[in-house]
C-alpha cells in the first residue's frame, strides 16, 4: 500500500456534519447469480460525513458504493439517497445518478472529447444548461483541479494524474451533493496521487459529502470522520479514524490493518 | 594549440565548425533507393525481380494501349483500321458511352440524372465534411425525394406526400411519447410504414389529379448502367448504417423480444446468398403487399440490398460495440445521461470510429455486389455490356468493356477507401 503523507494543514472550519441524511441503507442485500457479494449492509450517511471504506480485496466494496448511483441493481433492502428511493424506476435512478458524483479508479474520461467537452457535456445534456454558462462553470472546475491550460486537449495527452483531476472537475460540473470514488488513485504513480488526493482533500474543505473507497491511510487520517472496514460483504467495524487505527476491535481488522500499515 | 590539447584534459575550442553537408548516400533519391529498395541481398533480388516484371508486363500491354483505336463505328472498321496488329478498340466506348451510364433512359432526358448525380455531391457534402455550411443538412433531408422525382418523374405530389410520412410518424411519436419512450418509437415508425403504404399512393393520385404538376415519368425498365449501380449502391449505403445501428443496439438489448428479433433477422439474412435475396425481389415480395400496389422493381432490389448490406453493418458495429471499455458506459450512466443519449454522444461516435475500416468495407462490398442485379434483368453495367455485344456492330469486344466498368468501379471505390482513411485520421485523438 502506498500511503502518500499528507503534509498540508487541513482547514476543518467547514467541514460540518450535520444532521440531515444524505443516505440511508437499510438492510441491502445482493447477489451475482448464486454468489451474496452484499449481505445485511446497514448504514446511514449524514450530509457533510467523509467516509472512508476499506477491506480486502473482492469483499464488496466497489459493489456497496456502485449500489448507490444504481450502477449496480440491489435485490432486497432499501436505498434512499437525497430522500430518492432507488427502484427500477428510471425516472428516481437519473435523478439520483445527476445528484451523486462518481470518480473511477480508471479515470473513464471519454476519449473523444477534449477535456473541455468531458466536463461540459452531461451539464448541457442532462441538465439543459446553455453551452457558453456549462464552458463557464467547467472552466471554473477545472481551474479548481489546477489543470485551467489543458481544457483543449484530449484526455489521451495528459498524465494520469491529471486525467483523474479531469475526471473529478468533470463530475463537479454537475454540482453534486455527494461524491462517490472507487480507488481514485490506485491506478496511479506516487507522484500523482498526491495531486489527486490533494484535490479530494480540498473538496472535503469545502463540505462535500464524500464516500472513498481507498487505501489512502494517511488521507483517512486526515480528512475522513468514519472509517468503515467491510470483509465477505459485511460492514465488519467502523469508527472515527483516531479509534479505528489506534485500537481496532475486530481481529480481521487488525488483520487487515497489520497488512497494509505493518510492512 | 595541439599540443596543449593533447596534453590536457581541459579544451577550449578556438573556431567554430560551419555546417557540413551530409554524404551523397545519406541524402535524398539516392537514401530512399538505398532505404527501400537496395538494403540487402534478398531486397535487391526482389527489386530486380519486381522491376523485370513491370517492364513484361508493360511491354505486352503497352502496344494493346498505344495503338488503341478510338474513332470506329464497329470492330470490324476497328480491326481493318489495325490492320492485325494488336490495339484496344476504345471506339466502343466513345460510342456507348451514354449506355453504359444512362441504360436506355430517353436521351432526351439525360439532363435529371446528371442533375440528381450533380445535386448529390452537394447533398454529401455537409454528411461528409465538418466544413461545410451547416444548412446544407436541410438538403441533404429533401434530397431523397427529389433525386426520386428527377429519376422516376411523374407527378411532384408523390414524394412530398411520401416525405410527409415521416412527419406523420414523428407526430405520432410525440403523441404517444407519455407512455413509453419505446412504444413510441415502434408507434412512429409503423405510422410511417402505414402511411406509405395505404395513404400515400391514393392521397398524391387525388391531389395530382386537381392540381397536375410533374415531368415526364420514365419506368425503370429502361434505367441502366452506373446509374442504376449507384442509385442502388447510394442508397443502400445510406440507408443500411443507420440500420445496422439499430439492428446492433437491439442485438445488445436486455430486453428478450428485441434481442430475438435482431438476432433472428441478422442471422437469416447473412446465411443467405445474396443473390436469393434478389430473386425474392423480383418474383415474391409482390405477394406480400396490398393487392394492387405496382412496387417498383428497383425499389425491391435497393430493400433488399438493403437489408442484406445492414445484418454485415450491424454485426461490424457490435465489434466497435464490444471494443469499448465497459467504463465508458458506466461514467456515462454515472453522469445521469439516459440511454439515447450515452448511446448518441458516448457510445457511438466512439463504437463508430472503430469500426470505419470495417463500414467501408461492407458499404464497397455492397457497391460492387449491385452488379449481381444483372441476374434479374436489370441492365447494371455488366448487363449492358452484353447489350452492347448483342448488337452486331460491336459483336466479341471484351476486354475494353470490362476493362472499362471496371475502372469506374475502381474510382468509386478507390474513393471510398481514401475518405475512409482521411476520416480515421481526422477523428484521430487517442495520441498514442
Ligand atoms: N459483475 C460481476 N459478476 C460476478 N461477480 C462479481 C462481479 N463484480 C464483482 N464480482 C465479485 O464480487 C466480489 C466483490 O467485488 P468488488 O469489486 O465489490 O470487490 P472490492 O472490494 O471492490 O475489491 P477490490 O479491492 O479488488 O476492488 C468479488 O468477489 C468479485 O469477484
Ligand atoms: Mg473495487
């Protein structure tokens, strides 16, 4: 695991956790065919938490936050998010899918476009904003990601650093309430996930709701306020940070965490 | 100077070298001869070989060039003008020229085809080049209609009234748009498919009845050559893209009754010859339409070609399909866009790009394979050429006339293949 040091001060001013719930998951269950990849998930997110989910490999993590864009269908239990329900019903799941961003481990810009029209693309067709304002607001995001200079190149011209920073503008553009990302920086050189994770740190600045799959420990430690440890498809711990690394309760968490911070 | 130089390890250089020019054999014809041609053994074994073979081949078809007659009324006047020795008698084609690209369509008339042809460039042009003005697009929309009208002639009512189909369809469409996306579009299209059948012979009969305005119609018994070729090549070129997107769409499709009827109709179609396909055309598909409907022969043929032509498009279209990385969706689902719109603005243009090599390959298949109508009475080239032959005048000319539909198919193609490959990489951004 690389773990890039997180040197900058955090300003924690708006970093508030209120008591308004962004997501509620009850009960959630879901299988691949005969295979329970999700079993019994409980939990509820507040508007404002920045939660970081780790485990192992293959215990269900991507599925969990890919469940809550409908990226993946759940079959039994509830998910509420923004106080939507996510049923077969088309018309809640895009409702829900232009509310929660979502960043990939593997950037997915689309490579055809520039970068300009990666960001400007779903505001003008989902949310009918007029072109000149959608360039205006992505121009705005991606000076945010500090990548202003490569809005007329194609995402195959830049490093991958930058592609991910596109990537995380480009779901910005759409003004989300909640950000999803799947190992954002596991596809990275050390070099890079700095950068990356620098902007995610400055997003949670500003008061996003985030949920981050990641292994990023020292971003955990910084930025997150609960850490959930998931193994077989259940939430095995959670807890704030300060708790959850300096004195784990569950044995396979202190597996876990003797694994990847141990060496 | 030198001694210090020797002597020392630090130096000074005291005069600048001025720039030199590289070695004979490094520059120029000589180092691409050198490169490409000379570079070993077995290359210059290759060069000498290929280089001989050349020079045999245009020592012997050389004289059959140079010594071509071009003013002859028959091969008779062609050989006695030779003399026995051997020349092309490219008389044949200064004399049937007119045939081998109108057929036997009234010279009187050769002005609507011409025009079709000229009036379709300008219809491609905005299709084809991003550079062209944007308004173009309305005439590349009407264009169809009235390439159908200069060809076919006879009264103007019929293809507006048929043109008005597809508003017919696209307001029912709208209608019935609150139910279902998909229940309206099958709604709109069996409109359209309705309308043409049923209403739009009777409306466009009565309406040029109280108001006659239309040119000289002409059958399309007497359509031929190239122009009967491209109007078939043309129009199943159009029409079998976007067909064959849709057949490759509904092949991915969750949902089991799209899925079967794709598959099923790919399937068919490509396990038959095309040429049954074309006796099918000419001899059954009457007994499938409403008793009374007179279906133009040349119209069957381009439906079926069409067909034919869109079961290759949709299986090519699947492989750019399945090419593209499943994360593309998924960000594309991600960001709220529905499944149209990831299909129009994500998925295509990128499935599509793929595929180009392929498009063109089925669209030049399909340009050549319109010969095969010859077997079914339709004078295409080929079938004029032996029209040509059958005229005692031109009895046992071969080679220039083939020689010549040959070439035109080649410069067809040849096109195609070129615009192909400026468009692959004009939509070139991966810089890899
Ligand atoms: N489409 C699928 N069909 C069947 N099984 C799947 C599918 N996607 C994932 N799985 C299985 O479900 C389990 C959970 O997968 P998931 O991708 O959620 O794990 P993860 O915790 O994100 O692991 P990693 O850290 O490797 O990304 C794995 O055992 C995986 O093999
Ligand atoms: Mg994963």
């Amino acid at each position: 695991m690389s773990e890039a040091a997180i040197e900058r001060q955090i300003d924690r001013s708006q970093m508030q956790v209120t008591d308004e719930v962004a997501i509620q998951i009850s009960d959630m269950n879901k299988w691949y065919g005969t295979f329970h990849v999700l079993r019994d998930i409980n939990m509820t997110v507040n508007r404002g938490e920045r939660i970081v989910i780790c485990g192992p490999s293959g215990s269900g993590k991507s599925t969990l936050i890919r469940c809550i864009n409908r990226l993946e269908e759940h079959q039994a239990g509830k998910i509420v998010v923004d106080g939507t329900e996510l049923t077969s019903d088309l018309k809640n799941i895009d409702k829900v899918r232009s509310e929660v961003g979502m960043v990939f481990q593997h950037f997915n810009l689309f490579p055809h476009l520039t970068i300009l029209e990666n960001c400007t693309l779903a505001p003008i067709w989902v949310r009918k904003t007029p072109k000149k304002e959608a360039e205006e607001v992505a121009m705005h995001y991606l000076r945010k990601v500090k990548i202003p200079e490569q809005a007329l190149k194609y995402p195959g011209q830049l490093s991958g650093g930058q592609q991910q920073r596109v990537a995380i503008a480009r779901s910005l553009c759409m003004k989300p309430r909640i950000m999803l990302f799947d190992e954002p920086t596991s596809a990275l050189d050390p070099e890079m996930i700095k950068e990356v994770l620098d902007t995610m740190i400055e997003l949670a600045e500003e008061g996003m709701t985030m949920l981050c799959v990641t292994h990023e420990m020292g971003f955990a430690q910084a930025v997150a306020n609960r850490v959930i440890f998931m193994d077989q498809g259940q939430i095995v711990e959670q807890n704030e940070p300060k708790e959850f690394f300096n004195n784990p309760k569950s044995d396979r968490t202190k597996l876990f965490l003797s694994q990847i911070l141990g060496h | 100077m030198s001694d210090t130089h020797s002597n020392t390890v630090a130096y000074v250089r005291d005069s600048m070298l001025p720039e030199a020019t590289p070695p004979l054999t490094e520059v120029g014809a000589i180092r691409w001869l050198r490169e490409n041609l000379f570079s070993g053994v077995l290359n210059i074994i290759l060069t000498v070989l290929g280089i001989s073979s050349v020079i045999w081949i245009v020592l012997h078809i050389g004289p059959w060039f140079l010594n071509a007659v071009w003013n002859a009324e028959s091969l008779a006047e062609c050989r006695q003008i030779l003399d026995g020795a051997t020349g092309a008698c490219f008389g044949v084609i200064k004399d049937r020229w007119h045939q081998l690209i109108f057929g036997f369509y009234p010279p009187s008339a050769y002005w609507r085809p011409t025009l079709a042809f000229v009036l379709m460039l300008v219809a491609l042009a905005p299709i084809l080049f991003a550079g062209a003005p944007r308004k173009l697009f309305w005439f590349s929309a009407i264009y169809p209609a009235l390439a159908f009208w200069l060809l076919w002639g006879g009264t103007i009512w019929f293809p507006i009234i048929a043109m008005a189909g597809f508003a017919v369809g696209y307001l029912a469409y709208r209608v019935t748009l609150p139910l279902s996306t998909l229940a309206a579009t099958i709604v709109g299209v069996l409109a359209t498919i309705l309308w043409w059948l049923y209403l739009t012979g009777p409306i466009s009969n009565m309406l040029s009845g109280a108001l006659p305005i239309g040119i000289m119609p002409i059958r399309s018994d007497s359509f031929g050559g190239f122009m009967v070729s491209t109007v078939i090549g043309v129009t199943g070129i159009a029409l079998s893209l976007p067909i064959g997107i849709v057949l490759a769409l509904g092949r991915q499709s969750d949902m089991f009754l799209i899925k079967t009827v794709s598959v099923g109709f790919i399937e068919f179609i490509r396990g038959v010859p095309l040429i049954t396909l074309l006796f099918t055309a000419s001899l059954l598909l009457n007994y499938f339409l409403p008793p009374g409907t007179n279906f133009d022969i040349i119209l069957r043929v381009i439906i079926m070609v069409t067909l034919f032509a869109s079961a290759y498009m949709a299986e090519v279209i699947r492989g750019g399909l399945a090419a593209l990385p499943r994360g593309q969706y998924e960000a594309a689902d991600a960001l709220g866009l529905d499944y149209w719109k990831a299909q129009r603005l994500i998925i295509m243009p990128q499935a599509l790009k793929i595929s180009i090599p392929g498009i063109v390959n089925t669209f030049i298949g399909l340009f050549k394979d319109t010969t095969l109508v010859v077997f079914i009475g339709i004078l295409d080239p080929i079938g004029l050429s032996n029209a040509i032959r059958a005229d005692s005048d031109w009895n046992g000319i071969y080679w220039e006339l083939f020689g010549f539909i040959g070439l035109c198919f080649f410069i067809f193609c040849f096109g195609m293949s070129r615009y192909s490959q400026y468009l692959e990489r004009k939509l070139k951004t991966d810089h890899r």
